[in-house]
C-alpha cells in the first residue's frame, strides 16, 4: 500500500522487492510495480533482499528529458524519513543534481551526515563524483544545517548503533589497507547481521571475519 502526503505526493511503499539492478529496485504491492531510483548504499544492502517485504520513504521529482522539453516522472527510494530528509538537504549543494547524489552516496547516510558535521573532507572525497572542491563546498554549505539532524550519540535506524563507533571502525579499516567504501560496506553489514555490537572494536573484529569468510 502507499501512502500519500496531504498535497497528493507519494510517501511511502511497502511491498515485495522482486530485484535491484544498476541501482534501481522493482517493488510489487497488489497488483502494480514500482520502479524506485535507490542511493548506492541502498542498492548494495537491498540487493542482498531480494524476495522479501520491503518498506521504502519516497521522494518524487521530475526528470527532464530533450532539453527541458518533457519530463518524465521519477521515484526515489530511502530506507529512512531521515535518508531523505539528508538527501533533499545534500541535493541543495550547487552542482550536486538527483543522479549525482545517488551515485555519490556510497556510504550509510549517518556516516556521510557525521563527515560533513565534523568537516571531515577525506571522507566526502571518498565518494565518487566528489573531489575536493565539492567536498570543501559540502562541508561550508552543510556545516550547519546538517547538525540537525545528526545526533553523534544516536542510534542510526541502519545500524543501530553510535555513529562515532562506526566511523571509527570504518576509519581503523582503512588503515588497515581496505578502500574507504569497501569499509564501510563491511561495517554495515555487521551492523545489520549483529546490531548489538556498539563498539569500533567489536565491528572491525566482525568485519575481519566477513571479510574472510
């Protein structure tokens, strides 16, 4: 079923995710698909759930197509109301359009939200599409308003855990010679198999070990 907003936007979508493939997913709900654009993060952790229920946040634009002369309606899809309440402030950057942004957001948006709220540039530049004059531009743009809604010492609705302990663990990672985003990929995954582990320790030790299994 879908919810809707009170000016008619679409809202929400719970259904059965039948597949993701270059970054968009297929949802069935009664008798309709639905084709939602996802962030790469998103595309990564969806495509290991392929045949399960799903409920998405949706956010709804128009894509223009020959010059400005059509458009064509797009729905976006985000795990949380706090993903895309981040990705219609990220997307407020100049420059940054709705395809970029999606490419762009390779790591979990409590991890990206906590680089640009403690000017962490190394991290932003990570992202593909993102060198450093953007990144310098995320971070004196968003500065501010992103910490609003980062909260350093909440519990992200992904991982389920503090923000720090992930970014530290993704951090020690790298060190150890993983690339920033295949980091942050192990980490998340550890948060979802083991949501109880609130540590930056305990999280490169399950990561290790996925790494190696």
């Amino acid at each position: 079923p879908i919810s809707e907003y009170p000016y008619g936007m679409l809202a929400r979508l719970r259904g059965l995710l039948e597949s993701v493939q270059d970054g968009i997913a297929i949802i069935s709900s009664g008798d309709l698909s639905y084709e939602l654009m996802l962030t790469g993060n998103d595309a990564a952790r969806l495509g290991q759930m392929t045949g399960t229920q799903v409920e998405l946040q949706l956010l709804h634009y128009l894509e223009s197509q020959s010059n400005g002369a059509t458009y064509r309606p797009r729905l976006l899809g985000f795990s949380t109301r706090e993903d895309r309440e981040f990705f219609e402030l990220f997307t407020s950057v100049k420059g940054i359009g709705y395809r970029k942004a999606l490419r762009a957001l390779q790591l979990p948006i409590p991890t990206i939200a906590a680089a640009i709220a403690e000017k962490d540039v190394d991290t932003l530049r990570s992202l593909p599409e993102i060198g450093k004059r953007t990144a310098d531009t995320i971070v004196l743009e968003l500065h501010d308003k992103v910490e609003v809604l980062h909260d350093p010492d909440s519990a992200s609705a992904e991982t389920g855990g503090p923000t720090h302990a992930t970014r530290d663990a993704i951090n020690v990672l790298v060190q150890l010679g993983e690339p920033r985003v295949r980091a942050a990929e192990l980490v998340d995954r550890v948060r979802t198999v083991d949501p109880d582990i609130d540590t930056a320790d305990g999280l490169v030790t399950a990561a290790l070990r996925i790494k190696e299994a």
